[in-house]
C-alpha cells in the first residue's frame, strides 16, 4: 500500500505533529492500520492513490538517529543523527542535520553539519551550513553562514531512490 498524499484529521484536543505518510514511518509510535488507513498519535491519515509521495515531516521535537531514504520531498524541524537521502528538501529554522545530505533540491533555514550534494542548493538568511558543498545552482542569501568549500558539479546528481 503507498500512501501519495496524507489528510489529516484535527482533534481540538492534540496538536498536530507531524504528517507521516505509511510508507515513510521511519519512527517508533502507537498505532493501527486499517484498510486505507494508518493512526498515528490519535491522527488518521487516509491514504489517496493519485499523486505524489506525501511531504514527510519531521516534527521540531523530533530527534531521529540514522540514514533517511525517501522518494518523496522531506521538511526537518527536528533533529536527524544521520544521512538524509530524497528528492527535495527543507530544513526549517530549527531544523538540524548532522550528516551527509542528497537530494535535488535542498534549501537550508537551519543548520547542516556535513556535506550537501543537490543540484539546487540555496542557503537562507540565519542559516548555517559546515561543510564542503556540491551543486549544479546555488542560491546565497545575505546573511546566510557557510564555513567549507563549494564544488560546482558539472552533471546531474543521481539520487538512485528506492521505491
């Protein structure tokens, strides 16, 4: 079963934490399936068969420990202990990566602490990236930090992504 796209049902009582579609539950977390259906902290995410992979989004109190594949865009508000491997990619402004980053898009808001292979790199105000950098594009905000070097790739990145 894959999940393309994620619907959330709001609970008055709990706040939203993240949207995690089935084929991305990379953590451990109480819940049931049903038929077209995966609950997580109290939430249902329905699945729908018709676009895209769903946005996976780690939420700012998050703190994962290991590599992240995904075919799909991925948002990080927390924290990832590991590589992160997909297609696009946000870092928010509390969002922190401690490892090697692939991906055709990436755009930095946080802090990366590794290595960034992307095709379309763009660093945003307050963001902060150690590392060396290889991009096709890149994007330079004013007031951005980068402390590494920067390797203009000549072909396009091959993310080899499993399905």
């Amino acid at each position: 079963m894959r999940v393309a796209a994620a619907n959330i049902k709001p609970r008055p009582d709990k706040p939203i934490i993240a949207h995690i579609p089935q084929s991305a539950i990379i953590a451990r977390h109480r819940c049931s399936q049903r038929a077209g259906a995966v609950r997580v902290g109290g939430y249902t995410v329905i699945e729908q068969s018709t676009a895209l992979p769903a946005a996976l989004s780690i939420p700012r109190k998050a703190t994962i420990e290991g590599a992240i594949e995904y075919s799909g865009p991925m948002i990080i508000s927390g924290t990832i202990e590991g590589d992160v491997t997909c297609i696009s990619l946000v870092i928010t402004e509390r969002g922190v990566i401690n490892g090697t980053v692939r991906s055709e898009s990436v755009t930095v808001l946080g802090e990366v602490n590794g290595e960034i292979f992307a095709n379309t790199l763009t660093l945003k105000t307050a963001s902060t990236v150690y590392g060396d950098i290889f991009h096709k594009n890149l994007v330079l905000e004013d007031g951005c930090y980068f402390e590494g070097r920067s390797r203009r790739m000549t072909g396009q990145l091959d993310l080899e992504l499993a399905d």
